[in-house]
C-alpha cells in the first residue's frame, strides 16, 4: 500500500526563526480513526530553525544557500483514547520506545522531539526530519500502526523507512508473524514470497539475486486487511535504495495452507460477522 511511505508534509506560511518556539499546526486531513472501543486521533507538531541557517547565510554571503538549510522537525503522534487504560498503556508504550528516540536520545513528547533535534541540527547544520504515527489498516480484533520516517541531512537523496506493529486492541500485545504462518511450513511461506517477489521486481533488484526461494527473507514490517497480508521492505533491506521499497500483497487463500489454528480462527471470526471496518 503506497499510503506506507506516504508522510504528510506540513507547510509553514510566513518566515518562522527559532524566536517562534514551540508550535503546532493545523493539517488536513488528519485521521481520525474509531475502533473496537478505542479512539486513534493524530495530532501534529513541528519545530522550524531558521535562525543559525540565516546567520551563515549572512556571514558567508552564498545567496543560493536560501532558506533549504534551514532545519525542520515535524512529528504527527497518534493518540490513543478509550476506557481501557492498561490495554491503551500498553500500545502507546510500545509506539513511544519505537518512535520517540532520535540516535541515542530519547524525548518523552512530541515537541520536545522536534525543538530538541532541529535546534541541534540548525547549530551545526541541517535536518530535514518527518516522522509519522498513522493507523494502516484493521482485521478482527487487530489494527495495523505504521511510524513512517524521512530524513534529509545533506547527500545525494532522503532515507526513508518504517516500522510497522500490529496490535492487538484487546490485550494490547504485539501479533508476530509466529502467531499467523506456522512455524512448520515457514519455508513454504518464503518460497511464495519469492515466487511474488520475482514476478513484480524480477531476481536482479536483489541484492542477492542467488537466494534460494526456500531461503528469501521475510520481512519485519506486515499489516493485516481484509483483502489479506501485506508485507513491506524498507529501502536498503533486500533491494538497493533505486527499487524502492518492495511490497508484497498476499490474499488470504495463498497462505491459507501455512496458517497457525490461531489465525485461522481470526479469518472465521471475521467470515462469519462483519467485515472490520475504519470508520473516519
């Protein structure tokens, strides 16, 4: 799903220095997802330094420098609302030790996030940092979250990345892919991962383009849906940054032999009531 490295961008009008502390801005649309009970709201925040990028600008007198070495911190965090707090605890936690850590600091708020990392970045510098909290997609009792990530600080291109968690929204927990593809039929899980894999990229954008199909890396990143599982790379993770980020979209009945009796009674669940829907 190309929603996956999709980050909104958050436009400032006006000159902004780094006078203009903390801030946050207004950005549409923004989700705003109800499910089983829980409330999913994302709220934005930025931080933009311009103060250190135009002193170098005056002192060196490179008119093209203009405002690109400015540094921008932008962070949209997803909160979470509802009534059972130790279930809510428990994903926010989780989402908090994945995305609030920048190197080898870690920021206990969004802002915080954004002032700390632009300022640093602007006194030596630049950055240009985006990180987004967003939910993906739901199926029974499961709700995909991705934390999307592009940064720029000099180079010849941005990095970008993900990581994406799907949670349980009763318990809170983790779902591994353990708990889906049985650990018993996980070399025919990765031979269809192949097969797919060379039908829409092709054995040369691989890095290892010998690997044997019994062999070929599964993915970390993985959501659910009711059209199936999706499976994600990051840029760098299998393939050089050129390719993208590769995507593999398996519907229900290819891995239907390779299911844990776990799953196969989520997929029942879900066959005999109603589709999981997002409301917005």
């Amino acid at each position: 799903m190309k929603q996956l490295f999709a980050l909104l961008t958050i436009f400032v009008f006006g000159y902004v220095n780094a006078q203009s502390t903390e801030f946050e801005t207004s950005i549409s649309p923004l989700q705003n997802i109800q499910y089983q009970g829980l409330s999913f709201v994302q709220k934005p925040y930025q931080r933009l330094n311009c103060e250190f990028a135009n002193l170098r600008k005056k002192n060196a007198n490179i008119d093209y420098w203009g405002d690109t070495v400015c540094s921008s911190v932008s962070f949209i965090d997803l909160e979470i609302l509802g009534e059972d707090k130790p279930v809510i605890t428990r994903i926010c936690d989780q989402i908090k030790e994945l995305s609030f850590t920048y190197g080898e600091s870690k920021f206990s708020h969004p802002q915080e996030y954004c002032n700390s990392i632009a300022d640093t970045a602007a006194a030596n510098g630049m950055i240009e940092l985006s990180t987004e909290i967003s939910v993906l997609d739901t199926f029974d009792k499961f709700i995909g979250i991705n934390i999307g990530t592009s940064e720029f600080s000099g180079g010849a291109h941005p990095n970008y990345y993900s990581v994406v968690k799907v949670f349980d929204v009763f318990s809170g927990e983790v779902l591994e892919l353990g708990r889906i593809i049985d650990k018993k039929f996980e070399k025919s899980f990765r031979k269809l991962l192949y097969v797919h894999f060379k039908k829409t990229y092709g054995l040369d954008a691989l890095f290892n383009s010998d690997v044997k199909p019994d062999e070929f890396p599964i993915p970390e990143n993985f959501h659910l849906g009711n059209n199936g599982m999706f499976l994600y790379y990051n840029p760098y993770e299998i393939t050089p940054y050129a390719v993208g980020a590769p995507e593999i979209t398996l519907t229900f009945s290819e891995i239907s032999p390779y299911l844990t009796p776990y799953f196969k009674s989520a997929i029942s669940r879900v066959k005999k009531g109603s589709k999981s829907p997002i409301r917005y």
